[in-house]
C-alpha cells in the first residue's frame, strides 16, 4: 500500500511535506507556505490558516465551506520569497471541482516566519 502524495502537489505524504508545518514547524519559504495553506484548505484546517495569516489583514474568523473540494494547485511564477528575503510573492492557480482560483499572493516575515498577507486575483 503506498502513501498518497501530499494535496500541494509535491510527492512527499502529506506528513514530511505540508503536514509538519500544518503541525508546528515554520514554513522556510514563501512558496513552502503558500503550498501548506493550499493542503489546509483542502483539508479544512482554518486554524493553520489564520495563524499564517498577516495580523495586519487576518479576519477575525473564517469559515470554510464544507462542500468545496480542491483538486489540484499549480505554481506558475515566484518572486523572492526566500531565507534570504523579507517578502515575497507566489502566483498559483488553484483547481476546484467545477473552476479555479488563480491569484498573485504576497507573503512578508513576522517574527521570522513567514505570513500571507493579501492577494490579487488574475483572470
């Protein structure tokens, strides 16, 4: 029996990929962290969510709906984003039963790790 793949994309499980920042660890890029909200989503994991969220933009709550079911995230284009960096920005499209969400988003550092902070949407 062989172990799915982690929902982001990559083909690590779901526990030596996106699963051990969803447990605790820091995300090391922009990118990594933007992959591991893509697994919260599809997993429904709101807490995860909001502590990676900017405290400048987050919502003071979020509802995720229980009938959406992502089925795949394509990251088309990086900018900084690294160790090495302060902000960063990663352009994705996110795949959904029935259309996509394709975006520009910018993540910054708050304390050392890194944060979402807003997006663009494109299309």
């Amino acid at each position: 029996m062989t172990t799915p793949s982690c929902p982001c994309g990559r083909p690590e499980p779901y526990a030596k990929c996106c699963g051990r920042f969803h447990a605790g660890a820091a995300a090391p890029t922009a990118e990594a962290l933007m992959r591991s909200r893509y697994s919260a989503f599809v997993k429904g994991d709101a807490g995860y969510l909001l502590r990676t969220w900017h405290p400048r933009t987050r919502p003071a709550r979020l509802d995720l709906d229980p009938g959406m079911r992502w089925t795949g995230l394509e990251i088309s284009g990086t900018a900084d984003g690294s160790a090495f960096h302060a902000t960063g920005t990663v352009t994705f499209r996110a795949s959904y039963r029935g259309g996509s969400l394709h975006e520009r988003s910018r993540f910054e550092r708050v304390d050392g790790a890194w944060v979402y902070v807003d997006g663009e949407f494109l299309d």
